[in-house]
C-alpha cells in the first residue's frame, strides 16, 4: 500500500503539470498532504487504507475529466506506464489497482480490459476476470482466440465446464485449424466423461490439421485416464510417427515403460528420440536418470555432458558426473568439474572433500591439503578432512628428506598440536598416524607409546595388532612382540598371516630356526600363492645357506608381489650369496627404485655398497 501511496505524490504533480494558466492547483499542498497520509499508514486498518488510496485516484481522475481530453490522455498514458512496469516487476496487486483506473478513464479501450483482467488472473481473481473478457471476446465478434482460449481457461477454472465448450466451439467455428481449443474442448469433454466425443472431436481436428502428434497424444491421456495403457501407447506411437519431434509423447511413451520397470524399453524409446533432437532437455534428464538408476556409469557420461551443456546451472548431475569421471580415473576431467562446481558453491564441504581426494589420488599432496583444510568445523566432513590431512602430511613426511623433510615434520607436529583437540572423534585415527610419523623418524618407543594408548580402543583390530607387534620387533622387544601374535594364534590357529610373522620373528633373530621353518612351511600349506610368505621360506633357506632353494623360492614370491622393496632386496642378497653380482645388482637397483621411505632407500645403497667393496667380475646366471 505504500507503492500506492507514492503513485498518487507523483500522480498528484503530473496532474498539475498538465493543468492551463488559469489552474490554482498547489502540487506543493498535495505532496504534503500525501505525505502526511504515509505517516500514518501504519496506524490505519489495511482495508480502509485502500479505500482512502481509492477515493484519492477516483479524485485525480475527476480532476483530469473536469479539465479536459488532454488532461485524461496525459494521467491514462501515466497510469499506464506504472500499470505495465508494476506487472513487469510482479507487483500485480499495485498492476490490477492502476488498471481498473486507467478503465475508468477510457472505458471503451478493450485492450486495457484485456490487460486488466489478464493481471486478475495473475493474482488468481477469475470470477472478477471473468465479466472483462467476456466483454472483449464479445467485441471481436468471437474471432480473437487468444481472448478466447484465456477466457475458456477461466471458465474451466471456475468450474463452469458448459460455458467453455461453448466458447471453444465458438473458436473453433471462426478457427478450425485451433490445436489449443480443439485439445481444450476435449479435455472439457472427458472431465464430463464423454469419451465418446473427446476421442470424436480429436479425430476430427488430426484430420484438418496434418503432422501434428498433439492430438494422437491427447488421445493417449484420455486412454490412461480410462485405464487402456496398451492402447495409449499405441497412441503414444501414432504421435510420434506424425510428429517425430514432439517429445512430450516420448516422455509419455517412456513413462509407462519406466511404471512397468521396463526401463530398457523406455531407454530405448529416449534414445531414438534424442538421435533427432540431440539435446532436449526433459528427455535427456529421464535417459540419465534411468542410467544410473540401471548403474550404466559409463554409457551415461556422453548423455551427462550434454545435459550439462544445456543447463550449467544443475550442480547434483556436475557432482554426478565427477564423480563417474573418478571412478574411471579420468581425474584431471573430474578436478576441472569439481572446481567448476566451487566457483558457484565455495563453501561445498563435499565438494571440497571430492577435490581433496582427487589430489590425493594423483599425489599432489599439497593441493589436497589445501582443499581438504577448506572444510569448516560446522561441517560433518571436518573431522574426516582432518585425518585426511595428517595423513597427507604424514605422506610429505614420509617422501622427503633432508632439510624438506624437517620442515614437514614441523608442519605436521604443528597440525597435530594445533587441532588435536578438535579431532577428538577421531582421536583413534589420529594415534594411528602419529605412531607412523614417529617409526619414519626412527623413535619406535613413541610409536609403540601411541599404539599402546589405543590399545583398548574397538576399533583397534588385527592389522593394528601386527602393527604394534612389528614396532617391538624393531626394538627387538620379542616377547612382546611374539605375546600379541600368539594372542591372534589362540583366536585362529589356522590363521597364515600369524604364523608366517611369528616364524619369521624366529627367523630373523636366529633363536630357534627349526621352529621357524615348521612355522612358515605351515604358512605356506595354508596359503601357497601368498608371496610375502613364499618369501619367508625362501628366507629360511637363505639363512640356513640352502642358495639354491632360496632363490627358487623368493622367484615365487618376486613374480607374486614384484614392488615390494624387502622381497626384491632379498632377491639380490641370494644372487649376491651365489656370486651372480649382474643379478644382484640388477634386482638391487629394482629395490632402490621401489624405496618410498629414506631409511630404506639408505639400506639398499649401503647393501650395494658393500656388495661393490668384495665384487668380482660379473657372470651370468
């Protein structure tokens, strides 16, 4: 009601404006006045409030009457201007208001009637449109058909189902080549359950208007309206033959597949239509919707591309389809899409956690720590984002050396420290990683402290527990060591992985040989295509002098378990022992490539450097 208000302040002084010499009109007095009714508007009842603002147009249009055909043309074209930009900005209420002025000032001009009851509509008023077009449908002798179909509308709205089939008779009489009222006077039909004249009244018009499927279409909607699905889809496809194009009947032939889960059919019927129109929007969402419903990941991709193609703005099927694009390791295409994704949604913490984890994937390690540190404490990713950072940092850690290494190690005792406390639900992670940190920097007794911490805790399992045991190995701790695996021998005495790690404890600290050979020949009944076990084996044989078996065995094990550094170095050491140092050095240096940590990387080297000191010429295997 304030828009009104101001209105009526610059009505008031265009009015005066449009006033001769002898006026004694006061525009000054007007605006005062109005705005002393503004200031008081929130004291006053709403609908006595548009009565004074009433009363006050009535009044303006009064004036310009009283001076003159100029005036009323100048205040209606005025009236007019605010009527059309209030519709323009939705303002149909202050729209329908300055209309029914603008009437009353030129009560003959059937396009403001027009106009006005268009915006009745608008607001949903149809009995108060109703008389309006009723007028101007009348004045075009019943030939305007657009006046007529709105005025149909409007009758089928108020539920006066006679009165618009008489007014699409009427269209149809002056224009009989109307799709709009012929579909409307059937729908009009069937809402009476005249079958029998609807399905009349289409033929006819399908007869008088060719290559149209809308009327095919129509006739399938009354088939499922009668509950004939067999025969609206016969319909259906009559549409489509008529009119290939028209992908309403697509949809609607698709759609009753998709009711029966016949979805490769319906798929089928999507993609014969979109050979022809390529990027319609509603049948490539259902094509891609079915896909993954029918997890076709990889078939979907082209259709997802273009479906994004058409609509930017559809961030759920981006996310989608990065997804995929991870999944098939098309990752440089899923971190452009996810980035794309950001600029419009910086804050997405999933989106976010997907690029933190792509950057994982291809090692770029510090990439996916600034992503995956992006994500907010309010998000339910937060405590999962930071593990994944303290494991990155713990990757940095782990791949650098020398002073690198250092200022990653500072980096990750900082981030520890800093947001240890805030990663308390995680708290078990977060132990785990530390006691990695603290064994790559060679203090296996905090290592072992932080695994000990979370000893109790339920989700320390098996592989924690041969972890914890593998930290007492290293500071030669065997009891305690050997007390943990027996624990998992008491639960599972069949279980290889245990025996093999307890034989080989044995093994490596020389205390009872034979033990360790019965052990691991025990390991290796119950899993012979394990090559950590098989290199075991080969080990004993290595330790008790038996070369030959050994390298057949640690072979097997090789071709099974081909980058893994201690097996590959074994592997040397037996070539080394038979003097065959081409070998030795060859599966040396393969050992050097695989190293990922330092300390590894320094064993390997001094290994070789040994084995060059006592060399003597090379000879082949």
């Amino acid at each position: 009601m304030y828009k009104l208000l101001i209105l009526l302040v610059l009505l008031g002084s265009f009015t005066s404006c449009s006033t001769n010499k002898k006026s004694k009109v006061e525009p000054t007095k007007s605006v005062v006045a109005t705005e002393s009714a503004e200031k008081s508007t929130q004291k006053q009842d709403p609908m006595e409030m548009i009565r004074r603002v009433d009363e006050q147009m009535a009044k303006l249009a009064q004036q310009a009457r009283e001076r003159g055909d100029d005036a009323v043309k100048f205040l209606a074209s005025d009236l007019f201007i605010k009527a059309n930009d209030a519709s323009m900005r939705g303002d149909h209420h202050t729209s329908v208001f300055l209309f029914k002025h603008i009437m009353a000032l030129s009560p003959k001009d059937y396009y403001l009637k027009k106009k006005y009851a268009v915006e009745l509509i608008r607001l949903g008023q149809f009995d108060k449109a109703q008389a309006p077009l009723e007028e101007v449908f009348k004045h075009s002798k019943y030939q305007d058909e657009g006046i007529g179909l709105i005025l149909g509308g409007v009758y089928t709205a108020l539920e006066q189902q006679k009165e618009a089939r008489v007014v699409y008779k009427k269209i149809l009489k002056s224009n009989p080549k109307s799709e709009e009222a012929c579909v409307f006077l059937s729908k009009s039909y069937s809402l009476a359950q005249n079958f029998k004249k609807a399905y009349g009244l289409l033929n006819s018009c399908e007869k008088r208007i060719k290559g149209k499927g809308i009327f095919s279409y129509y006739k399938a909607k009354l088939a499922i309206q009668q509950g004939k699905v067999k025969q609206a889809k016969s319909f259906l496809r009559s549409s489509l033959k008529a009119e290939p194009a028209y992908y309403q009947a697509a949809l609607g032939l698709g759609g009753l597949y998709e009711d029966e889960k016949k979805h490769s059919q319906a798929l089928k019927i999507y993609k014969k239509f979109l050979k022809r129109e390529p990027q319609n929007y509603p049948v490539l969402s259902r094509v891609v919707n079915i896909m993954f419903q029918m997890q076709k990941y990889k078939e979907v991709i082209p259709y997802a591309q273009t479906l994004i193609a058409v609509d930017p703005s559809d961030l759920n099927l981006k996310v989608k389809l990065g997804i995929l694009y991870s999944d098939i390791n098309r990752i440089d295409e899923a971190k452009g899409l996810f980035k794309e994704i950001l600029t419009a949604v910086p804050d997405s913490d999933k989106v976010l956690y997907y690029l933190g984890s792509l950057y994982d994937k291809t090692d770029d390690h510090e990439d996916a720590i600034h992503y995956f540190s992006k994500i907010g404490e309010e998000s339910t990713l937060f405590q999962e984002a930071g593990i994944q950072v303290a494991n990155l940092l713990l990757k940095l850690v782990e791949r650098s050396e020398g002073t690198k290494k250092e200022e990653n190690s500072k980096k990750f005792v900082s981030y520890v420290e800093t947001n240890g406390d805030k990663l308390k639900t995680v708290g078990f992670d977060l132990r785990v990683i530390q006691a990695h940190f603290y064994e790559d920097a060679g203090d296996y007794h905090q290592a072992i402290g932080h695994m000990v911490e979370v000893q109790n805790h339920e989700n320390f399992k098996q592989n924690h527990e041969y972890y914890l045991a593998s930290l007492y190995e290293r500071v030669k701790n065997y009891d305690k060591s050997r007390e943990i695996v027996a624990k998992i021998l008491e639960r599972d005495p069949e279980n290889a992985h245990a025996l093999n790690f307890l034989g080989y404890s044995l093994l490596e600290s020389g205390d009872d040989l034979e033990k360790a050979f019965i052990l691991i020949q025990k390991a290796v009944a119950l899993s012979p295509n394990d090559g950590y076990i098989r290199d075991s084996l080969g080990w004993y044989y290595y330790k008790t002098g038996q070369y030959a078996k050994a390298l057949k065995e640690v072979k097997i094990a090789f071709k099974m378990v081909s980058s893994d550094v201690v097996i590959t170095k074994h592997l040397a050491q037996i070539y080394e022992a038979l003097e065959n140092y081409a070998q030795a050095r060859k599966y040396y240096n393969k050992a050097l490539k695989n190293c990922k940590e330092e300390k590894d990387r320094r064993e390997v080297a001094q290994a070789i450097k040994r084995m060059e000191a006592k060399r003597l010429p090379a000879s082949g295997e």
